[in-house]
C-alpha cells in the first residue's frame, strides 16, 4: 500500500501584514502571499503554483522580485531572519540562495529591493539595529552595510554605494515629513508621499514639485463616509500608502479605497492629475460603503501597463484595465475583484456535502461564503450583522446552518443569495453539524448537544453529560453514534435512538479540542491542547474514508500526514500551510480533497495523491446534483426580465435595420459624387500623361545628344593627355639614363685616380727608407761625420712628411667635392622619380573618372526605365479604376430603381395596412365579449363537473365506512369466539392466523404504497414539464442571441468595407490634387533654360524622381486651366437640377474639400 501525499491545490485568501505583498510576474501571472506561501496566480487562466514557505518559519515580512522578472525574494524569519531567493524561470520555482545578516543577529527584514541589473539586491532591518545590508546576491555577499537613522519624526534618507561603502546624500533642508511611500521616477529622480497626503518630487536631493492629494471632492466624500461610520469622528486627511511609477507618470493611494492616476505635463518637472479609481461598495454586505474604506497597501502595474492591481488590510485583491480608466470620461471609474471576495477576518466555520462539489465557511468578518471545489470559484456571498462561530452544510447542498453570537439560522442557499426561514434560540453555537442523512441536526449549546430534526424543526433529543463546553463533535456514518468531545477532558460516544452514552473517556487533567470517527465506526481520535507533539501543539484532526491516512493541523499553521495504522516511530509528513493555527479540517467524500482554515482568514484546498502522483481511487463514482433553489417572485421576474429582453432585441433590431437604410442612401449619393468627380480627375489625368510622355520622349533625346557629346569630348581629351604624357615621360626617362651613366663613369675614374696615388706614394717612401738606411750604415761608419749627417737627415725627413701631409690634404678636398657632386645627382633623381608618380597618379584618377561616368550613364538609363515602368502601372490602375466605377455605377443604378420600387411597395402596404387595423377593430371586440362568454360557461361546466365529482367520492367514503363498521362488527364477534379459546392455546393460535388471514389483506398496504407512489410520480411528471419548459426557453434565448450577433457582425463588416472605401477614395483625391499643385507650381516656373535643367539631371547629387520636366509649361497650363473651368461650370449644372429634382438629401456625415482652381 503507498503512502499518502496531499499537494496544494488552490487557495483562497490573501496573508496581510506582508510589504510589498503584491507583484507582477508577466501579463498573466501575479504573485501573492497566502498562508505560509506564496501563490502565482494566472489571472486568465484562473490556474495557481505554489512556493512554500521555509519550515517553522515565525513569519513573512516582505516581498521583492527583480527587474528582469526572474528572480523572487521572501523575507521570513526562523532561527533567524533571512532572505531567500527563488528562480522564477523554473517550473518548482527552485531556490536558490538564501541571505542573512552575517555576523550582525538580524530578527527581521522589514523591506528589501533588487538593483536595476538585478544583480544586486538591498534590505532592511527592523528593531532594534535598522540596519542596511547591500549584497551581491548570487555570491551572497555582503557588500556594504549602514545604520539608518531612526528618529521619533521620519525623514528621507538617500544613499549611494560607492567604493564598497552605502554613503548618506545631502537633502535639501524641508519640513518634517512622516514618508510612507516612494518610488524611483529615474536614476535621479525619486517621487515621495507623506502621511499628510503631499507628494514630493526630489532630484538629486533637491525638492523640484510638491503638491497635495486632497481636493474638495475627496475631503467631502471622506467626510461623509466618516459622518457615516462616526458622527463625532473629524474626516481623516487621505494618506499616501503607496506609489508605483510607469511610463507615463505613476499612479499613487490617496485614502481609504481610492487611487490617483498623474501623468507628466509638457514641463518634465510637473505632474497633472489625470484620473480617480474607487472601491466599489459591496452590495452584498450589510453596510455597503464600509468596502470603500479600505486602505490600499499595494499598487502594481503590469509589464506592458493595461492593468492595475492592488491590495488592502482586509486581504482583497482589486484590478482594473488602465484603457478603460482613460477611455471613461466624467464617469465614475471603479476598481473589480481580481479573482473572488476572500476573508478578511478568522474563519471559525468549515462544512462540505455529499450532493454538490461546495464549502460553505464563516467568519468573524460576520460573512458566510460558498466555494465550489472544482471550479475553485466563490458562488455565494453574503454579510450579516452578527460574528459567525459555526457552519454546517445540509448533505443535498441547498440549506445551511449557521450559529451567530445570538440566534442559530437555518437559512436557504438560493441562486443568488443566503435568505434565513428558521431560527433557534440557540446562543454562541460553535459547532453544529447535519448528519449524513440530513434528518437530524446536532447543535452545542454550551455543555448541551441539542438534536433537532429537520423536516419538523422540532427538538428531538437533548444530550446532557458534558462538564465543560463542547469543543468538536462528529456523526458517525450510519447516523446512529454521535461522538462529541469537552473542555472538562470527556469524550463520549452517544446513541442518537436511545439519547444515552455507550462509551466514554474522561482524562480531567486534559482538554481535548477536536474529535472524529473512522469509517466503519469503531475507532475515535481526539486531539489534546496540552499534550504537544515535536514542540507543536495539534488543533484539528480530520480521517480520510479509506482510512489509510489521519491528517492534523497544527498551532502553527502547518498540516501533518499521519500513516494509519498509527506507529510508535514518528511516521509523518509535514506541510507548509497556513501562517496561524488551523481551526477546521475537512476531507471530501470521494477522498480526492482535503480542505483547510486558519485564522488567517486563508482557505487551503489540498489535493490527496499517492507517491507517484495519481489521486486515490474512488469506492464509488460520485454524480453531483445540478438542482438550485429559487423563489416564486424571482423565478417571474427573470420570466419577465427575459420577456422585456426579447421586446428590446426587436425594437434595436428594427432600429438598425432604419439606420441602414440611411447610410445605404447616404452612402450611394457620396459614391456618385465621388465616382463623377474622379472621372473627370482621371481625365485631366490622362491628357497630362499624353504631355508627360512627349516631354520624356524630348528629355531621352536631349539626354542623348548631350551624352555623345559629352562622350566624343572625353575621349579626345583623354587621347590628347595620354599622348601629352606618354611623351614627357620617355624625354624624362632619357634624361635619367644619361645621368646614371655620367655618374657611373666619373666614379670608376675617381676609384682609377686614387688607386695610382695610394701605388705612387707606397714606392716613394720605400725608395727614401732604403736610401736613408744606406746614409746610416754610412754614418756609422764615419762617427766624426755624424752629427752634419743627422742635422741634414733631420731636415730632409721633416721636408718629407710636409709634402706628404700636403698631398694628403689635396687628394681629400679632390674626394669630397665629388662626393657632394654625387649627392646632387641622386637628390635631382629623386625629384624626377616623385613627377613620375605624381603624373601615374594622375592617370589613376583620370580612369577612375571615366568609371564614374559609365556609372552615371547606367544610373540614368535605369531611371528611364524605372519612368517607363511607372507609366504602364498607371495605364493599369487608370484601366482597372475604369472598370470599378463602371460596375459601381451600374450597382448604384440598380439600388436605385430597387429603391424606388421598394418605396412604391411601401406605400401600397400601408394603406392596406391601415384599411385591415380599421376592419379588424370591431371583429377584435366582438371576439374579447365571446372569450368572455365562453369563460363563464367554462368555469360554470367545471364547478358542476367538480360537484359531481365530490358527490361521487362521498358516496364511496360513506360506502367504505359502512363496510368499515359492518367488518368491525364481524371481527368484534369473531374476537369473541376467540377468546373463548383462551385456555387452549393451539386453538388460540388457529384461530388468531384465522383472524389474520380472513381480515389482514395485502392490499391495504398496496394501497398506501400505491398512493404514495401516485404523488411521486405526479411530482416528477410536473417537475419534468417545468424543467424542459426553462430549458426550451433558454434554447430559444440562446438562438435568438446568436442570431442578433450574426446579424450585428454582418452590418459592422458591410459598416467597415464602405469605410474603408471612402477613406482610400478620399487618399486618391487627396494625392491627384497634390501633383496638381506641383504642376501648377512647375507651370508658373518661367525663364529656365533647357542646359540648366540638362545639368542639374546629370549631376550625381540630382534626385532621380523629380527627373521630369515641362517644356510648353505656358500653352499646356492654360489649356489644363480652361478643361478643368468647363468641367466644374457643367458640374455646378448639374448639381443645380439634381438639387431641384430631389428637395431632401439626407445629412452626410464628413464633407469632402472642395477643389479650389486658380482663375
């Protein structure tokens, strides 16, 4: 057997005391805190997911979502406050990380927000630090961190992040605000709402525009909701809760149930208040206007901005389309439910049935509410004047018993509305319920169960025992043990025959708070208050049919699945549910749902499946009932509405009929002035065509002769610079060559010279070292002559190296003036090397030139092709327009005659139509006088038929009482002889069956049966006549319904094409009066020349569509000019007779411009 699992199915209410506890995910999707977890609700769709909430979480401060609408963040607090961020792009919206203070003990975050490029996310504390954490999320790290300042007069604090720490910007010096709300107009610009009901624009600290919400007509109508709730109470000035921004401005709160729409002014620095959004009164409540005093605590637009959607303290959703707000002019705009009205208070009651898929709960808001489980829809609604403290179901689904602090009330659930028909004078019930069979009723009173029986309201029994209050009791299901347990710590069983107890438990240290029974009956489970289980106290306990699975709430708001057989081990599973205490648990017959409420004011449906996620399968299929009770009065007033209905649909249907028929008329004249009109334009059209082609056949020759010539002079030119050139280079490059070679001569002979020098002075000086050694090894010889000998040596060595030194000197300067020669010669090849790629230079862009000009020449063939092209297209749409208006003047023809046989037929059917109302007048009375007739001698044929009848019956009645009495005495005397038997008792016996046989007969018993079942079958028979009666009528409003919409979508469609036909003709007329102005304008263009407009068609910046040009501009606009004089004079003529003809023309809606001329 697998273990049982409950999954989150569908919620029904709104967890208040959360910040920022509305958000939009995308168009359809919005975010919501319900319970302990956060619901996204598809708003078409109407389908919800589900985040749960962290385990044993102490609570849920606030919630943030990036910009990028990927990420969520939730504010709770466990162990210790953290912020846990969710990834809403996966389908279980998987988490992924979770935030905390660090090392600073943090209790909780009271608000937060991501960066704009949602890396980054800030939030902050509340008591007693106040401090502001700024993290890198993904990381989760802490980036920066401040201590706010917390005084006992509000003020706005701004800071930025800057080199890893949150620094506080100046504000310019200002009053004392208390801020309640502000929002991020820009990256500088911040807009702010005070307590006071002032809105404050700051940019960059400084204020730039304030100004207050309240106006006469808010105070006044605050004053009077006030003088309603509290005469001595002064009117509240309207506090600014909330303010959301978008691309038009921002829309902010401005008091209880109201919201203001401003939008930016031409100066950027202003607002303009544009529109004012209600709440709007609640009808189904006791005092209506006390819906419109909710204070708004959200306000979200949706991404693409066509959708508003707020919250209030009391848990209600609102919404309300921004285009319908701005399209609803001087009226009173007001906001809808967004999904159903929900609880804005402890629901106390909890009580489904067999028959139809319903919850019924009450509330100590003092409302009592309706759910359907399978459409998860709210059915009925109603408040009352009393808190409500118990509910219970009837098992057909059409009664309800509800207990209010004074009075217990049976009350009908009729089609629209919760009606009272049976009070009990039973004080502060708190639990109550109908048993499975719906013939008895038990209701607490105090430590007394009263059993009341439903079909005679009539006390039936009184189970007194109980010490203390009664906390819980429970049927059991054959309806004949009641189990109810006590405050005093009793739990019995009782007999719901016999009113005594068959068991009992009593423990008189404890107190029990809940009890139920098993299916089979054998088994009771009731929960203690004092006993906890894992810390957590249990408060409702609730068995499943199959009895696999026993689930309790507990005081914190989670759900445990209990497996049963019960185990010593703690085998259970546990749910994140609600955010307070469970007060009831209910599962459904079938087992497929578990149903949960809290004082949250939140109801939780829970679908119960099997690990591998397939519902429990069902003993029996179970058929709902679809019957609904409805009143006399209120059945024939929706007869009648229904009838008025039909009377309307008749009346709009002859109405538009009559409204075609003029537009049909209006439309057809507006078709013959339009189709005469454009006539006579495409005329003119034509004539100018014929001259727009002779001026392009003149233009291409003209373009042509000036290319040839343009083409001839080219090339000659370029031959002449090719020749010019070609020749300037070869005289150049001889030049060059006889340079080159002059150089390359002049230094082989340098290199000759200084070879013979170097050769020349190398034997000098070896011929002067061998002839001085000679003179030496002579003078050492001769040691007298020495000295002579070295004076002389001397002076000749030291004429030597002069002449050498001068040598040397004469040879350098030779060397260095033929090197700077040399030099010369290279720089003046250099220049020429630069003219000769100067003039290749100028080569290059000659050709290039000449390639452009072949460009030129293609360009302007295509434009003439192009010009061709266009001609043909408007040959063809001038052929195809001809067609169209030939044909739809023939149509136009035809109406016409239609039309006036039409009103011919008309006429002659009014008068007969006359003469027949005048003869049938008199016939109508004289047949009014015989109904009346054959109405009296009817009623007087039926009164005797019933007086026969009557005499018949008594006839036979008293007939039956004289064989009545007749066998009463027989039975008498033969009772006698029996008695005579008394000693004998076998005889006795005979004679006893004897008696039976002769006088018990089984018709009797038939009879009565047969008469019970002659009522029944009556009463379907005349139920069946009356459901197929409503039902044929439904078909036949339905029908007539679809028929009306067939016909209004037929006329809206033929509404549209003639629309649309009158909008494209007036374009066409609109653009041929344009080019009648250009050619006016070309025409009055006098004194140019035709070289000028040749020039300004070949140069490259000419825009090849303004390529055509007049060239008898005078005779043809004069000529133009005269057509178009005789043409509207023959015209004028023509409307002057159709005028006298036809005295009434029917009211055209739009006048086309008239086509002014100049004379």
């Amino acid at each position: 057997m697998s273990a049982v699992v409950a999954q989150c199915h569908y919620s029904f209410g709104l967890r208040r005391g959360v910040a920022n506890n509305l958000l939009y995910f995308d168009e359809q999707t919005v975010i919501f805190p319900s319970g302990n977890n956060c619901v996204r609700y598809n708003i078409d769709q109407k389908w919800q997911r589900f985040i749960p909430g962290l385990e044993r979480s102490q609570g849920m401060y606030a919630l943030a979502i990036s910009s990028n609408r990927r990420y969520l963040a939730v504010s709770e607090r466990g162990e210790r406050a953290t912020i846990t961020v969710y990834n809403l792009q996966h389908e279980q919206s998987r988490k992924r990380k979770v935030l905390n203070g660090g090392d600073i003990h943090v209790q909780e975050f009271v608000s937060m927000a991501f960066s704009t490029d949602s890396k980054y996310l800030i939030g902050q504390s509340g008591t007693p630090d106040y401090t502001l954490f700024y993290w890198m999320w993904e990381k989760q790290k802490v980036m920066a961190m401040v201590k706010t300042t917390v005084a006992a007069n509000p003020v706005n604090q701004l800071f930025r992040y800057a080199e890893g720490v949150l620094k506080q910007s100046t504000f310019h010096k200002q009053e004392t605000h208390n801020f309640l709300s502000h929002a991020w107009m820009s990256e500088e610009r911040v807009i702010a709402g005070t307590e006071a009901g002032r809105l404050m624009v700051f940019e960059s600290g400084d204020l730039r525009w304030d100004m207050s919400v309240t106006t006469k007509a808010t105070m006044s109508q605050d004053s009077d909701s006030a003088e309603r709730n509290d005469e001595e109470a002064p009117p509240q000035l309207p506090r600014v809760t909330v303010i959301t921004a978008y691309s038009k401005g921002f829309a902010c709160s401005a008091g209880p149930g109201t919201v203001y729409l401003f939008e930016r002014t031409d100066d950027k620095d202003n607002y303009r208040k544009t529109r004012e959004i209600r709440i709007p009164p609640d009808q189904c409540s006791h005092e209506p206007s006390y819906a419109e005093q909710q204070q708004i605590v959200s306000l979200v637009i949706s991404p693409s901005e066509e959708t508003v959607v707020t919250s209030t303290d009391r848990g209600q959703l609102y919404s309300i389309a921004l285009s319908s707000a701005e399209t609803s002019k001087g009226e009173q705009v007001q906001f809808e439910f967004l999904s159903h009205s929900f609880h804005s208070g402890s629901i106390t009651g909890l009580s489904i049935c067999i028959r139809k898929p319903i919850i019924a709960t009450c509330s100590l808001d003092q409302s009592v509410r309706i759910w359907n489980v399978e459409t998860n829809t709210l059915e009925l609604y109603k408040e009352f004047q009393e808190e409500a403290f118990s509910i219970a179901l009837h098992p057909s689904g059409l009664y309800v018993m509800v207990g209010f602090s004074d009075k217990l009330r049976l009350m009908n659930l009729l089609i629209d509305d919760v009606r009272t028909f049976k009070e009990f004078t039973v004080r502060g019930c708190r639990e109550c319920a109908f048993s499975h069979g719906g013939h008895l009723l038990a209701a607490v009173n105090g430590n007394v169960i009263h059993i009341y029986s439903t079909s005679t309201f009539e006390n039936v029994l009184n189970l007194k025992g109980h010490n203390g209050k009664v906390r819980s009791i429970a049927w059991s299901g054959d309806d004949s043990r009641l189990v109810s347990c006590g405050m005093e710590g009793a739990v019995y069983e009782w007999n719901t025959l016999t009113s005594k107890r068959e068991s009992e438990s009593v423990l008189k240290s404890c107190s029990y708070t809940s009890v139920t029974v098993s299916s089979d009956a054998k088994t009771i489970f009731a929960i203690l208050r004092e006993v906890p289980a894992e810390d957590v106290a249990y408060t409702t306990i609730a068995m499943s049919r199959s009895g696999r699975t026993l689930f309790t709430g507990t005081s914190i708001g989670t759900i445990r699945a209990i497996k049963y057989p019960l185990s010593i081990q703690k085998d259970w599973i546990e749910y994140q549910a609600h955010s307070s205490p469970v007060t009831k648990m209910v599962i459904t017959f079938d087992d497929q749902y578990l149903l949960t409420v809290s004082e949250d004011g939140c109801l939780l449906i829970w679908k119960i499946i099997d690990k591998e996620g397939r519902g429990l399968k069902r003993d029996k299929e179970i058929t709902y009932a679809e019957e609904i009770l409805i009143i006399k009065p209120d059945l024939e007033e929706k007869n009648q509405v229904m009838l008025e209905l039909k009377t309307r649909v008749e009346e709009l249907k002859m109405e538009n009929e009559y409204q075609l028929r003029l537009k049909d008329m209006n439309y057809n004249e507006k078709t013959k002035e339009l189709s005469a009109k454009f006539v006579r334009q495409m005329e003119s059209l034509k004539t100018k065509i014929q001259i727009l082609k002779t001026e392009r056949d003149n233009m291409e020759v003209a373009n042509q002769e000036t290319m040839f010539e343009v083409m001839e002079k080219h090339s000659k030119e370029l031959q002449d610079m090719e020749s010019a050139n070609s020749q300037k280079l070869m005289l150049e490059y001889e030049k060059y060559q006889e340079l080159q070679f002059k150089s390359q001569q002049m230094q082989q002979d340098y290199e000759e010279q200084l070879q013979q020098m170097d050769e020349s002075k190398t034997a000098a000086l070896e011929e002067l070292t061998l002839y001085y050694e000679g003179k030496i090894q002579e003078k050492l010889l001769v040691l007298e002559q020495v000295r002579e000998f070295e004076e002389s040596r001397k002076q000749m060595e030291e004429d030597g190296d002069r002449e050498i030194q001068d040598i040397r000197i004469r040879y350098e300067r030779w060397l260095r003036d033929e090197r700077e020669a040399n030099m010369l010669m290279k720089r003046d090849t250099g220049i020429m090397k630069k003219k000769f790629s100067s003039l290749q230079t100028n080569i290059d862009n000659r050709n290039v030139e000449m390639e452009r000009m072949k460009s030129e020449q293609q360009n302007l063939q295509a434009i003439i092709k192009s010009l061709e092209k266009d001609i043909l297209a408007l040959k063809k749409a001038i052929q195809e327009r001809d067609e169209t208006i030939q044909d739809k003047e023939k149509r136009i023809y035809d109406l016409k005659k239609k039309n006036q046989e039409l009103e011919k037929f008309k006429l002659v059917l009014d008068y007969k139509i006359k003469e027949l109302k005048k003869q049938i007048e008199p016939r109508e009375n004289d047949i009014k006088e015989m109904k009346e007739q054959i109405h009296e001698e009817l009623d007087i044929a039926e009164l005797k038929l019933k007086l026969t009848t009557t005499d018949k019956e008594m006839h036979k009645g008293l007939k039956k009482v004289r064989d009545v009495e007749a066998l009463v005495r027989r039975f008498k005397t033969d009772l006698h002889n029996c008695v005579g038997f008394i000693q004998e008792p076998k005889r006795l016996k005979d004679s006893i069956r004897d008696l039976y046989d002769r006088y018990a007969q089984q018709s009797d018993v038939l009879d009565i049966v047969s008469v019970d079942g002659n009522i029944q079958r009556e009463y379907a028979r005349q139920r069946e006549h009356l459901e197929r009666n409503v039902a044929s009528l439904k078909m036949k409003l339905a029908n007539d319904s679809v028929v009306h919409h067939a016909d209004n979508v037929k006329i809206m469609q033929e509404n549209v094409t003639l629309i649309s036909e009158v909008n494209d003709l007036r374009r066409e007329l609109h653009l041929v009066r344009s080019q009648v102005h250009d050619y006016k304008g070309l025409m009055g263009k006098k004194g140019q020349k035709q070289t000028n407009t040749l020039k300004a068609l070949l140069s490259p910046r000419a825009n090849p569509s303004n390529m055509v040009v007049r060239l008898n501009e005078e005779d043809e606009g004069d000529r133009i000019i005269q057509l178009q004089r005789l043409e509207i004079k023959r015209l004028r003529e023509e409307i002057q007779v159709l005028m006298k003809i036809h005295s009434y023309r029917p009211p055209s809606t739009t006048k086309l411009p008239s086509l002014q001329t100049n004379a």
